[in-house]
C-alpha cells in the first residue's frame, strides 16, 4: 500500500522520493501477440542495428522470462523521453504442454517449456506494479474481446498506469484495427506492423506524448 | 456431465482476495464451471491467473474466464447513482464464467454475446 503510494506520488512530482530513475516503459499481452517482434524493433532503432531484445518466433511463450533493455532514448518531433524497455512473456490463463508437440517438439521439451511459461506468466504479473508506461500488443487479426485483454488492460487502468495500445500486424490481410478501437475506445490505439516497420514513428509520437 | 455451479454474490463478499481465488478455484478444480454473481477486481482477476499457474500440471491445464458486464451509463447522475450502489454493496453486476480448460476449449465474447465452446474429449472423459 506504501509503495503504491510513493509510485503514484512519484509519478506526479518526480524525485519526491529520491532521484528518479529511469521509467520502464512494459509490453504486455497475450502470447503471440508480437511484443519481441515490437521489441526488437524499438531496439534496432534505437540502439543501433545489431541489438535485438530476443527470438521472436512462431511458437507461443517463446518468450518465458522478463528481458530488459536500458537507457534508450527515444526522440521525435523534438520531444525526448529515455527509458528502460521490458518485453514480457505473453500472459495466458491456460498452458497446455501438447499444445507444444504440435510444434514438432518432444515430450520432455514441451513439458519444460510449458513449466518455464507458466512461471514466465507469474513474473509478468509480478512486473506490472514497477511500470511506469504500458504497450499494450495486441493482434489486430484476432477477436479483442478475449478476457486476458481485459484483465491486461482493467489492472493497469486500476493501477494508474498510462496505456498505449498497439494493434499489431497490420500488415495480414484479416487485420482489423477498428475492432480493437471499439473494444477499447478509451485508450490511445495505433496500428503497426513492428515485422515491417509499418506506422512505427506514431507509436513513437504517441508514446513520447503519453509519457512526458 | 457438465456441472455449472452458481455462486451468488454474497457467498464470496465478506471473503479475502485470496479466500475468494482459493475458493472459485477449488470449484473449478473439482472440473465444474463456475458462474458467479459480479466480478473480481481486477487486481484479483490477475491474482487468479497467478494462482492458476502455480497449480498448472498434467491434469490441470488452466481456466478460461470471463466477465460480462453491462455497458457503463453515460448519464452522469446514473453513474454517481451507480458507483453509490457499487460502494455500499459491492460489485455484484454483471457475471463470471470461470471453467477448467480441459472442458472449455474457448469462450467467445462479442460484446452483447458469449459462446462457450466445450472439448468433447474433456467431456468424454468424465463421469
């Protein structure tokens, strides 16, 4: 209760409680949503070419442990913000390791992965309290009303986090981004395609606008 | 079978968070579905996804959840009228469906319509 106090509190007159440091700005969703994919491509930008945040793949929870990049500094139109970038595993409800043998993959590994992903889950969860910005991907191909959307979204909105939705893969044919605008019309939503780049300097502006 | 189990609001209103979670999980662990009067906060919806993934295992993959609620007044009156009502006697609008996944496959939701679809398997399986 004391230290959501002292966020909040610090949130509206920065270094109240000690120098501030830099905001960690999340990305949150569901598995497969693209949030590496996002990811690396804020890095590549912003970093330089060869930096990437991790393997973005096909298969879902590829991503099973929280990965940070520091001090990235982000700027567009003359506005400036520096952060520290947190990619999260993909938040699910449920984990079924046969799921993953459809992937070509042995028992015994699936079964590892599925057990990594279930603590992967819990970990994001546990992050949520320390962001100080969220990304919100969501595939813009699939339904937006699934409940792991509206758990996401409902905690941060209850937490006093500032959300920015991205629907990704904008690129896929089946992409529809004026449903995830009428599942969430409250929030600022840009549609991107982080695979190709597509719209990513107005997520950029959006963000910068969001946090400053 | 399928068994739904109803749960009205005051059964879980003067439960802890973690009473509340332990107790609707319970249930779903017994391989029934859950409808609940009201909702979770969402601090507890994300705390139940928690305590999901600690007991994920060979027989218990996990839930599917959701939460149906009416869409909010736009009337400002109506919505103070309503937040009064909330405050004094909890949240008991809307409802919450919460099932073992090895039954529900997937919960549809469309704003105003939800689809429960069911593994057969799962079904099959049980007494």
């Amino acid at each position: 209760m004391m230290n959501r106090l002292k966020t909040l509190l610090n949130k509206i007159i920065p270094g109240l409680f000690g120098k501030r440091k830099h905001m960690k700005i999340g990305l949150y969703g569901p598995p497969n949503a693209g949030k590496t994919t996002l990811a690396n491509r804020i890095c590549r930008d912003w970093l330089g070419e060869d930096v990437v945040m991790g393997t973005a793949s096909e298969i879902p929870h590829e991503t099973r442990e929280i990965q940070m990049k520091e001090n990235i500094h982000l700027k567009k139109k003359g506005k400036e913000i520096t952060f520290n970038l947190i990619d999260t595993p993909g938040i699910a409800t449920k984990i079924d390791y046969e799921e993953f043998l459809k992937h070509k993959m042995n028992k015994k590994v699936a079964k590892e992965r599925a057990k990594e992903a279930t603590k992967g889950v819990i970990e994001a969860i546990k992050w949520l309290d320390n962001m100080d910005c969220v990304v919100v991907v969501l595939d813009s191909t699939t339904n937006p009303y699934s409940q792991v959307n509206i758990t996401i979204i409902g905690n941060l909105a209850a937490r006093n986090i500032p959300v920015l939705i991205a629907a990704n893969k904008t690129d896929l044919k089946k992409a529809n981004v004026k449903s995830i605008e009428a599942a969430f019309p409250q929030y600022p939503i840009v549609g991107i395609s982080a695979e190709l780049g597509t719209n990513i300097d107005e997520l950029y502006e959006t963000l910068t606008k969001l946090v400053r | 079978m399928l068994t739904l189990q109803f749960i009205p609001f005051n059964e879980i209103e003067s439960l802890s968070s973690e009473r509340r979670i332990a107790k609707l999980l319970g249930i779903v662990k017994k391989n029934k579905i859950v409808l609940m009067q009201g909702r979770l906060k969402p601090t507890e919806e994300t705390t139940l996804i928690e305590r999901t993934m600690e007991e994920v295992n060979k027989e218990f993959k996990g839930i599917e959840l959701c939460t149906v609620y009416p869409t909010p007044e736009k009337k400002v009156g109506t919505q103070i009228k309503q937040a009064m009502v909330k405050f004094l006697v909890g949240d008991r609008e809307g409802l919450t469906i919460i099932g073992p996944a090895t039954i529900i496959k997937e919960i549809k939701r469309n704003p105003d319509k939800i689809e429960l679809l069911t593994h057969t398997r799962g079904l099959l399986g049980r007494k």
